[in-house]
C-alpha cells in the first residue's frame, strides 16, 4: 500500500536533453523533447522493480518487457543514466572488439562467471542492439567502439526512449532505502520519494513487487548516484559484500616530479609495477601525468593491482620506459649517434630531440648535467644514467586517489551467490543483479560497460522465463 496519504504520489521524470525537471500527479514517460508523455496513475503493485537507471537498469528492464506485465525503475538521482552520459569522457568506450577468451580475460580471475553472458550477448550482439536504436559506433585504437558523433548522450537517450515505448515507468528522485519480503510472497520497497524543488521534504512509499533487478551500480562516482546503497540493499537480503575499493583510479606519487609534469600526456610508453624488487605487472600505451601523481589508461589499468598492494602495506614503484620499442643497446646507440653528429650543440637540444619539452628541464635536473653542456663534452657516464632514465623513469606510490575520482568499484555482492546464466540471486528467489554492484570490474577499453549491459540483458531476460 502506499503510505503517508499518498495514494496518488508524485513521481518525477528528468528531462535528459533539456536538464529540466518536469513534475506531474502522474508518471511521464521519457522520449524526445517536448513530447506529449502519458499519464498513468502511480500504483503501489508491480511485476517487476528495476533499481537504478543506469545502463545495466535499463537494459534489465527493457529486456523484462511483456505486454501484460508492470514494470517500474526507481531511481535516486535527478535525471536517469547520469554515469552513462560522461562516460568515455562524454563519448561513451561502449564495448571493445576483443574475441571472447580475450575480453573475459580483462576482468582478472572472475571473469569466468562472465562467460555464459558474454556468450550469449557480447560486443558484436550490443552494436546490432543500438544500431536497430539507431545509434552508430566508429572502432578507435586499442578496439575500443566510441559514439559515431562522440556523444554518450545519444545512447541514453535511445534506452529511455526504449523504455517510453515499451510504457515502462521510470520514477527519479526515488531512492529505495529498504527491501523486505516475508519467506513467501511479494517484495515490499520501503523508497523515500524526493521533492525535486530543491528542498528537503520527501514521501516515504511502499511499493510491492514480484522480482527485483538490483542494478544501482558500485560506488565509483557517487555524484552520479553510485554511493553504494545497493550492496546495503544486498546485505540486508542475506548477500555477502567482498571488499570494496576504488579501481581504474588515479595514483599519488613521492615528490613534485609529476606536479610539474602536469597536462603531460605520453603515448606510446610502457608503465610497470614494481614491488619487493620484483615486476608485478604492466601495460603499454597512454598516460597522463596530473598535479598529485599519475593517470591515463595505463595507470588506470594497472591502479587495480596497485591498490591491492598499497592496502597491504606494501612499497610500490612505477617504472615508466619512454622508448619500449628499443632496447638498452639500442638506446645507447641512438645517444652515440646523436652525440656524433650534433656534437657541437647543447645538451639540451639532445633532450628536446627524445623527449617532450615539458620533461627536458626535469631530464636534465634529475640527471644533474646543465643543458648548455655541449655533447662532445658528455661523458660515458652521462651517458649511461641518461640511458637508464629514459628505460627507467621512476615514480614511488604513496597512494590513490578516492571514489570519487575512480571508473569503476572493485569488490561488490559475492559471485558464488549469483547464477551466471540467470544473474538470480542463488539465496533470494526473484531477486536479481545487474552490473557494477556485482564482484566484477576490468580494464579500461569499454569492457565494464559491455559487462553492465550484458547482465542486464541477461537479468531482464530470465526475468521472463522463470516462475516465482
């Protein structure tokens, strides 16, 4: 029943396009702007509650639809898909175009619980997805599939618009704060319904419903709506939660070399982790140097095992090799030659020749050999630590950065009590998952997102085919 006198209680669609929020009696159904929304009365019963509107919820509830069925999505925030909309730095890293064994393998040792979803639904399957949507895709380096027009926008707007033509009702401004259920029956969702004016009044409503798809993301960008209250909403039905912590995140470093650096991005480099004097792990391609330490996909990729070192304690050093296609021999010839035939120039212009300018000051500073030093005056052993500085240009971690600046959640609700063919729970029968609030997370590259649209059409699909 819906309590606090509020049988016909307000719920609230934000305009995705537009920004605006738009109130009625009555739920308004998103589509295209000024378009003429229906009006359906607010009920207290439904087949199926979606919580979160991100791209797992939405999949999931797309992929719920029947004719006959009542299917609600609840969601906290203002306006619907707000992570989905600046991902990709606003042009949306969709999928990848990895070959599958590849692609599971991104997501470290519970990948495999991935396996049968990303079977059955997977990169090629969610590009002919948005292409009937009518959204294109271009492949960029690295196999990554952006936006054709490189706006995120378009791709949560022909979900909601999905969603509006399937009449499936979407509520913002609706965070569930609790879910109950007696050992037989229907869910009962306690969800506090905010006043979008601004202020601080809300109504407090229940709402039952036959099965639940938990999709309300991790805790990665809370100002998006992901501050972690779904694995609350897990535990409180029996889930165990592993251990959170940031992952693709930016590191701190020892010393104000990257400050200095700052806005420098390198491509083309190989950045390792190092630890007890042993390589850890490793990537090649991007990074970027910011004013506490160290960004960009590589670092972004690599953060994971950092992290997980850090919170044991443990001493971590990046080694960044600024010319991975040449060995240390190679290297040194490329000096000898260049001594050679410039010898007479500055060292300083030999810098500026292997390096971005922004690093030639720090180069010669760390090297302690002054720029206008001619070349045929350096010596072998300037030579030598130049060599090593450019194989091993060294960073020491002293930490990462929070939630609030990390891609994506690392820990979340246990994979052993999910079925990975239906993504229902294994202890609550007709309580789904969907997305980051499960214990998966990878690499950068658009393979977390095909994840949270892969559960979630999974999620919405079994929804269909099984019985309470």
């Amino acid at each position: 029943m819906v309590k606090s006198g509020c049988k016909n209680a307000k719920l609230f669609f934000a305009e995705p396009l537009l920004g605006k929020v738009i109130s009625s009696p009555f739920l308004c159904i998103p589509g295209n702007i000024f378009r003429k929304f229906e009006q359906i009365m607010f009920q207290d019963e439904y087949d199926i509650a979606v919580i979160g509107a991100g791209p797992a919820g939405l999949m999931a509830a797309i992929e719920s639809h029947e004719s006959s069925r009542k299917i609600l999505i609840l969601e906290k925030m203002h306006n619907p898909a707000l992570k989905l909309r600046i991902s990709g730095k606003g042009r949306c890293n969709i999928t990848n175009d990895a070959e599958l064994k590849d692609f599971i393998s991104h997501f470290g040792k519970n990948g495999r619980f991935l396996k049968y979803a990303f079977s059955e639904f997977c990169n090629t399957d969610l590009l002919k997805y948005f292409k009937k949507l009518g959204v294109q895709f271009k492949l960029e380096r690295g196999g990554r599939y952006f936006t054709q027009n490189d706006n995120a926008m378009n791709v949560a707007k022909a979900l909601l618009d999905k969603a509006r033509s399937l009449k499936i009702l979407l509520s913002t401004n609706s965070e569930v704060m609790g879910i109950t259920r007696p050992s037989k029956g229907k869910f009962t969702l306690t969800v506090n319904k905010k006043n979008p004016a601004g202020n601080r009044n809300t109504q407090r409503i229940q709402i039952n419903t036959d099965k639940i798809v938990l999709a309300t993301g991790g805790k990665s960008y809370p100002r998006t709506g992901s501050s972690g209250g779904g694995y609350k909403l897990s535990s409180q039905l029996g889930h165990t939660i592993t251990p959170l912590s940031p992952s693709l995140v930016p590191v701190e470093t020892r010393g104000d070399s990257a400050k200095r650096l700052q806005g420098l991005s390198l491509k083309h480099v190989k950045a390792e982790v190092w630890c007890k004097n042993k390589k850890v792990d490793e990537r090649f391609g991007e990074m970027l140097f910011t004013d506490s330490g160290l960004s960009g996909p590589i670092i972004l990729s690599l953060s994971k095992t950092i992290v997980n070192l850090i919170n044991d304690k443990q001493k971590v050093v990046i080694s960044i090799d600024l010319k991975p296609a040449l060995d240390h021999k190679r290297v040194d010839q490329r000096l000898l030659r260049e001594i050679d035939e410039h010898s007479k120039q500055g060292f300083k212009r030999l810098l500026g020749r292997l390096l971005p300018a922004k690093l030639v000051p720090l180069f010669a500073e760390k090297l302690n050999i002054p720029e206008e030093k001619r070349l045929n005056q350096i010596t072998s052993e300037e030579r030598k630590r130049l060599k090593l500085l450019l194989k091993d240009f060294q960073f020491e971690v002293t930490g990462y950065r929070s939630f609030d600046n990390a891609i994506v959640t690392c820990g979340g609700v246990c994979i052993k009590e999910i079925d990975p063919q239906t993504m229902e729970s294994r202890l609550v029968k007709g309580l789904y998952f969907a997305g980051e609030l499960i214990d998966i997370d990878a690499d950068t590259g658009g393979f977390n997102l095909q994840a949270a649209f892969s559960t979630g059409w999974i999620a919405g699909r079994a929804t269909r085919f099984s019985s309470q």
